[in-house]
C-alpha cells in the first residue's frame, strides 16, 4: 500500500503543495496558489485607505499563507489522486528571515482591526531592507562588547535577519512591539496554525536569529545594550524552546484538516528554511558534496562534523541543516538577477528578434552563442557585484565591475563573461570553505538555472573544478519539505525514521552530470587569478571606487549638488 | 569684386570640395565624391583577380584621389556658380599618414601592370596597422641606440607612422621597395600632381616622419641599424627639402587644370593633414586655446611658443601647424566611435523603437535622457578605452572598464558615464599639457559630435573646467584648405599674407559656448580623481589585466587552449 507526504514549499510569491510517494519521492500532484497580495512593497492591500511605504520596505499579508494550505494543498491532493488516509505526513519550509508579531494565541496583530493601517503590524518578508541602521548597531554592539556569537555569521549580521527587523518595530513602533506577545517566524507560526502548538524550529534561529545549541541566544544584556526595552526580547516574545530538525512538531488540527482535506492528527514536521530543506531532497546528507540553490541569487550550503571560523560566509549552525553536522551557508546575490538585467538593460533587440524567429528563450539564444566561445575568447572579465556580493565580503555597498570591452565586443561576449563571473564567485566561496576546513567534493545545483542552462552549468563545473550534479525533482523544496513530513510520521507509521534514510528512499540525481573540462584549466586559472586580484583590490580596501560611486549617486538622487 | 578659394579635403571614404569666399569665409558651393574603392581591407580591386589581403591591413586606390580633382571640384564651382577666374588658390588635406610607393615620374607602382597584384604597390591608408612589428623594431633600436627625437613623440612612435610603413614594404615586398623611385605622403603625392612638382610638406614630414626644422631626419646610421638596405632611405626614396607650411607649392598644370576646370597657374598650396588645418580654421593661431576635432575618435592640437617635454602626447613640431609656434598634438581613439558601439551592441530595442516614434536619432534619445542625471548619479565610472589609449598611455592593447553598475542601471546613465570617460580623458590630456607648460584656456571644439551633441559639450566644459567653443563652418578641415589657398595666392592677388590673417578674415566662432557648470564642480572633481586612479592602476602597470585579457582572447582565436 502507498504512503504519501505532502511538501509545501512558501516562496516570495506564491506557495506550492506537491504530493510525493514516501516509497520513492514520485511526485503525484502539485498546485501552485499565487499569493493575494504577493510582495506589498508600495503601500498596504486597505480598500479605501492609503498607507504608502517608505523605501527598502517588504511586507506579505498572513492570510496568502493560510489560502496556500485552503487551496493549493487540496488541489495538489486531488491532482495526485490520493486517498487523505494515505498521507501520513506533511511538512513545511519557508523564505527566511520572515516574521511577525502576534498575540499569545498567535493572532497576527495586523488582522486587529485597530492596527490593519500599521505597517510594523505585518508580515515582513526575507527581502525587507529597511532594518539596515538597526543591524548596524546590533553588529557594531556585538564588536564593541566582543560578542563570542559574531565570527559564527562571517563577522557581520544582515538587515534581513531577526533581530534587524525586531528592533526596527521597536525603534519605529514602539506600541505594536508592545502589544506584541510573540515575535515569530512565519514558518513556524504556519506550522502553529496547523498543530495548534507554537514550535520553534532551529534553521531559521539557528541561521537568521543568533541561535545556537550549545550557547542559546545572546544574552539579555547585550540585547539590553542596543536599547533598554529589548533587553528581555527573547523571554517576552520568543522562546529558548527550539525543537529539532526532523521532529514531529504535532497533529493537524481539526480545523486545519478541514483547511486541507487531510486528517485530523496527520504529523506536521518542525518547520524549516526553503534552502536548507532542499539539501536532503538534492540526496545530501554526509560532508563534502555542496548544493547550490540556483536561481535570482544562489545558496550554498554544505555539512561538516566539526565547527570551523570561514570568515564571510553567512553563517553555521549545529544540527542546522541536518542532525549530527554543523550546517555551513554562504550565498551570492546576484546570479539569475544579473542575467535577467543583462538581457533587458543590454542586448540588443536584434537578438530579441532571432530569439523570437527561432521560438527560443532569449537567454537560450545568448548561451547558444556564448557557449560557443573558448575560456578568455571574449576578452572580457567581471566582477559579479551587480547587488553587492553577500559571501565572502558581506558587503552590499559593492558594484558591478566590466573590463576588457573593446569595439569589437558583442552581447554574447558580455553574457558570457556575467557567468563566468558568477562561477568565479562560487570558486571563491568553494576555496574559503576549503580553506578553513570544510571540504568540497562535488557540487549538486538545484534551482531553475541548474535545470535549464548547460551552458551554465559546463561554466560552472569549469571554473570550479568540481563536478556539478543535478537532482531529479524541479521542486526540491517542495520535496524535501515532503521527506520532512515522512520523517515527522516516522518508520512505524510507514514514513522514514531518520532524514538520511528519506534521502536514501526518495531524494535522486540526475543522470546529467557535468565534469570539469581539463582543456579549460588553464585558460579558467588564469582567468581566476585575475578575478581575485580585482575581487580583493575593489573588495578589500584597496580601492573604494564603488562605495565612492555609490555614495555620489545617492547624494545626486537626494538633490544633493 | 569677390576672390574665391578651393578647398579639397581628403578623407578615409570620400573627398570633399568647398568653394569659399576669401573676404569672409563663406561657404558658397560644395560637392562630395565617395572613394570607387573606399578603404580596400579585404582583397584588391581587380576584376577576374582574387588578391586577399591579411588582418589589419587598409589600402586605397590612387585613382579614387584623382577622381576627387576631376569630379568633387568642378560639381563645387557649379554648385557655387563661381567663375574659375576669380579663384585665386587650391589647398587640400588629408588623412596622414598616408603613402604610397611611385617612380621617379610619380606614376604609383600600383598602376604598373606587373605589380597591380602586390598588395604592397598600393597606397597605405593611415589605419593600415599591419606594420606594428616594423613599429615595434623602431622604437626598441631607437632606445637602443639613444635617438634624440624620441622624447619628442612621447616616447613611442605608431604603427600607422611613415617608417612603420615603408619598413614593411622592405621587410615583405623587397622587389617593390626596390622599384620605389619614391615614397611619398598621398597629401603631397597629390600636389604634385596638380602642380607637376614634387612639394613635400612639413607637417606630415614632423608628425608622421620623424622630421624636424632643426635635426631633420634621423641619421642613416640609425636606418641602418634596423635593416643595412634602410639607410638611404630618406635620401633615396624620399628628400631633405621640406617645404614651409602655408606656402605655394607651385601653379596648376594645364592638365590639373583641366581636371578641376580652374585656370591653369591657380596657385596651389602645400598640402597639409585634415587635423592640422582644422586649426587655424577654428580660429586658433595662438597660444592657449585647444582645438579639439572629435569624431570616432578626437584630435587635440594646441600651440606654444616654446619646446616642451610632454609625455605620452603625439608628439610635437615646430612650425607644424603655424609658422612661428611649436604645434603639440595629442589624442584619444575612441570617441564617436565608442559611443556608436554602445548603441549597437549594448541599446534594448525598447530605445530604438522609442526614437523612432519620436523621429530622432538614437544618439539624440539617450543624450536627452542622460541630460536629466547629475554627476554622479549614475553610480557609474568608466574608462575610455574600448580602443585602446592614444594619449597619455600611448598603449593600443589596453580595453575599456565600467564599474559601479549595479541591477537598476539603466542605458542612458551608461551612455552617460561613457560620455564622461571621454570628457575624463580629455582632462587628462590638458592636465598633461598644463603640468609641462603648454597652457590651455579653452577648448575650440569642431566635427560631428561636437556641432550635434549641447549634451557631451557641456558635460566636456563640466568635466574640464574650460569653456568649449564651435566654430561656424560644420566643415573646418575643408575651410582650413581652402584657407591655405588663399595664403599660397598671396595678399596681391587678393588673397591673404599669412595663415593667420586668412583666420582672422575667414574662420569665425558661433554664438554657442559652452562654459563650466559651477555647480557640478565637487561631483567631477570627485569623479576624476576615482578616473585618474584607475587609469593609473590599469594603465601604468599596477594591474595588467587588460593585457592579459587580451593575449587570453588571442590565444583562444587563434585555437590555442
């Protein structure tokens, strides 16, 4: 008889349910609900108001998740067929750092009729940027009162993370921070909804919010430090419970089955981070092999058994990504976002027209004749800071960098060049890893990039040296939520009992694999040496041209002569 | 009674014919003839013959110049409705340097049956570059040897220079090289066809062939040092009398007469290069004021009374452009033709369309677009050097950077920051100049982009500092000749005593100026000193990148691994 687990995936946009055998991670449905009110970026989804929002900020609205479980995991039930008493998991992973206030019966407080006009009442998505004055005054603190947790997360904590946002209700809304009885994840207040417990999961404390096993959050006197009234932020709005990855964090409800069409009882998993859920379902679950989350920006993430300081990754958590290994994590954040500006800021519209004429994907044109190019044909170097670099120079002040152009320089050149760049940034991820101890044997590339562009990934694979896999499933977020819910069930139950052994039953790679080309080496060597000069030279103080740059800009944009 | 003069400037694809009235300048009838055989860069044009020529190589057809005097010229008086009598004088410039081999008659060796094949028999066009290993031998033995006119040339003396080339024909077509009764400039081959005398004129004899008034040629000893059959050169195939600029070198034969349908004696004035003559053209017969001819790529010339050292300039000569005044000419190579790049090969369509619906040009859409920005504001900073550096890094194999772009770069504010490349390195230049005692108080800018583009002038004065003028005449190497002309009649017959009377009569400045924006000083200034220190760390050895690029793309073409 077949068992079934059900894998929601929460994205930026949408959220996706997809129905998988436990036996062998066949998917057997999915469907996909777009979110009512997506990214809220300009101002709040109020008929008949107008609160418009201030720059850099990224707000959802909690009820498009709860609509994702009303709609998408039925639709993805009925598509596969199945029989609700056959599923016997579900598991859930999320954007990260994306939380909201709520109150002790994790109401969320922009649903209170008298706080729906205030922002800081929402949901603040991953990609909130406005907390940048409160992380740098959380990372100037951690350095000035030496913070043992700061070398853990690269030497520097990011406006998207926890606390940035936290601090920011406090500092801007003091009222809603203190109506505020919890401050929660969005992941692990979805799974509240639907076990009807608040269970905090350890990836995104881990990894967005200082947490670690053995040392707890920080203590209440740093928090004290940044401002008197978030002294006791933790024992006020979290909690220093945090499960374990792969628990059963409990039961659907009755009324969340009646969400969802599953049973009442059926196991939800703890919850978990969309990246980091993808590493099992990508088959890793030992040291040594990378996964590389592929697409607007990329993460990597691999497993080690001890704990090693490399500095500007973004950070490592014990037991974060898998139980037993320390979980490294570093990310580029411009990869699939630097190919979509190239092709529509730079190409022109002639190779739009034979994209058209041939019925291919612009970017399929362009690699088509990129990858016709030798390594260093085109000329042309990059560096891949179109949107600052996050690892390992964690800095988002950076710019893009072009040289090499000449008269006779073509768009495909360009395009090529914007890849190999990017390869070249994962290179020196790869070698900061390895240098302070965290071994990289193979990579294996999940995302769209991965699955659509061979091109890409020949680049990838030579520039590296490491051989690049994909795995089967497109949806290893959705999967590997899956494998989590199979786990939560547990082997009695017909799931799995650990996650290696979920990976082992129905996580696969496929049989498309790209090795290095040893004729490239040189040629990727050289080039490689190159990209580092300038990477350490624009990078590391030796010129700040590009904060220079940017500082004017932002003074002429200000009206500033 | 109104005296005309003819002024025939000989350019890359066509020539063109003015007449002008010698008491004001007017412009009173022109004519065009395109080249039958343009720039010959692919194979010879012979009927039933296939002669392929090599990479870099660029010929003309000495026919094309005759055809000129026999079509251009007549059309002009037409046009004009001038009577041949009342044109007092013929003067024409041309591209330099520009040389052909001939016999002692100047019958070009090129029309001689048995050599109509070799491509060596042909004129060399001045962006023939295929000499570069002869430039190369004669600049290493000129340190070698200690050549006292090396400093004069910054240092380094071009492939396109006279030696380079007659080197080449020695070093691959010794059999032409020894049939050369003469090697010749085409500007002064060409008046000696109109006056039957070979005339050999200062200027491209100072700038192009290593002349001087006070040292004139380099010794034989030293063409002798590069091959033993190159020490008579100069004597053999060349000669030591070289005219004085802004004389008549003779009257028109009846035959040339009846060429351009002018009186036969008409004086005819010694031939000078499109540059030089711009100069007086533009108003400029004294100390301080910069002429500027900018179009693919820009020509500063600029007087001083006395001799000065400037590195990485052109070079200088005395009496080179004006009798009396050291004429110091520097350049930058890619100008108009950077800019036409870009929109080629780096525009969305979306632009294009955007200038077609409005009916304007797609330079015009973007410069009004990048008109809005202040400095700065692009968050961009580029160095102009997609075709390399004339002045001051005399380094063809450098390439061009950008930096600072990030995923909101827009066209426009590229465009805009390659504007302000050129603008940069234009600044340089005159930095240059100034710091070794060569003032400059303000720029006479002239050619196409300076007459159709308010927006790059203005940035030109922004950026350095100095009010930017236009002459009148939209065709001032033209005027120039003509101007020339009237010179060689001579004030007796109605013409003009010297070059700078015909200026003070016959060039004039428009009303347009452009004058430094104050309030854009701080932003520039920043700007410019981020410039000046990437051009000094790519372009004076802190990081050779851009020639490593390059002799990585090489390899790569040529199928190297």
């Amino acid at each position: 008889m077949s068992r079934y687990s059900v894998g929601v995936d929460f994205g930026s946009e949408s959220g996706r349910a997809v129905v998988v055998d436990v036996a062998d991670g066949r998917q057997l449905g999915s469907a996909v609900y777009a979110y009512r009110h997506g990214v809220i970026d300009a101002r709040l989804p109020l008929p008949g108001r107008d609160v418009a929002l201030p720059p850099d900020w990224a707000l959802q609205d909690p009820d498009d998740y709860l609509r994702v479980l009303q709609t998408a995991v039925p639709e993805a039930l009925a598509a596969a067929g199945a029989d609700p008493a056959d599923v016997i998991g579900l598991g859930i992973d999320f954007t990260a750092c994306t939380m909201l206030p709520t109150r002790a019966d994790g109401t969320p407080l922009c649903l209170l009729p008298e706080l729906r006009a205030e922002p800081h009442a929402w949901v603040k998505l991953w990609k909130h940027h406005a907390a940048q004055p409160e992380a740098d005054r959380i990372n100037e603190a951690a350095r000035r009162l030496g913070e043992a947790w700061l070398p853990r997360y690269g030497g520097k904590i990011s406006s998207e993370w926890f606390f940035s946002k936290a601090l920011q209700i406090l500092d801007e809304a003091p009222d809603v921070y203190a109506r505020a009885d919890r401050l929660i994840e969005a992941a692990d207040w979805v799974v509240w909804r639907l076990t009807g417990v608040e269970t905090r999961n350890p990836t995104t404390a881990g990894y967005k919010a200082i947490w670690s096993k053995r040392d707890g959050f920080p203590s209440p006197a740093y928090f004290a430090a940044l401002d008197p009234r978030f002294g006791d932020v933790v024992d006020a709005k979290m909690s220093r419970a945090i499960a374990r990855t792969g628990d059963r964090a409990g039961g659907l409800t009755a009324e969340a089955a009646s969400w969802t069409g599953l049973r009442e009882g059926t196991a939800v998993a703890v919850a978990n981070v969309d990246a980091h859920v993808a590493v099992p379902a990508a088959t890793v679950v030992e040291p040594g092999r990378m996964v590389a989350i592929m697409g607007t920006s990329t993460c990597h993430m691999v497993l080690a058994a001890g704990e090693h300081l490399v500095p500007g990754i973004c950070g490592y958590v014990e037991d974060g990504i898998l139980p037993g290994y320390f979980g490294y994590e570093a990310g580029q954040s411009c990869v699939g976002d630097h190919f979509a500006w190239f092709v529509e800021n730079a190409v022109p519209g002639r190779y739009h027209a034979a994209a058209r004429e041939l019925g291919v994907d612009i970017h399929e044109l362009l690699q088509e004749e990129a990858a016709r190019l030798r390594p260093g044909e085109s000329g042309l170097l990059a560096l891949d800071w179109w949107n600052g670099n996050r690892s390992v120079l964690v800095d988002a002040e950076l710019g893009g960098l072009l040289v090499g152009a000449t008269l006779a320089t073509t768009a495909p050149e360009v395009y090529r060049a914007l890849v190999e760049a990017t390869a070249f940034g994962t290179r020196v991820i790869i070698e900061a890893l390895e240098a302070n101890g965290v071994p990289v044997t193979e990579v294996v590339a999940a995302g769209g990039l991965a699955q659509r562009s061979p091109f890409i990934m020949q680049v990838y694979a030579d520039v590296t040296g490491k051989p690049q896999r994909i795995p089967v499933s497109d949806q290893v977020p959705a999967l590997g939520a899956a494998m989590f819910g199979a786990v939560a069930a547990g082997a009695a139950a017909g799931g799995h009992a650990t996650i290696a052994d979920a990976a082992a039953a129905m996580a696969r790679l496929s049989d498309v694999r790209y090795d290095p080309d040893p004729a490239t080496r040189d040629a990727y060597d050289t080039l490689y040496r190159e990209y580092v000069r300038l990477h350490d030279y624009f990078g590391r103080g030796g010129n700040d041209v590009m904060k220079t740059l940017r500082g004017l800009r932002s003074r002429a944009k200000a009206g500033v002569a």
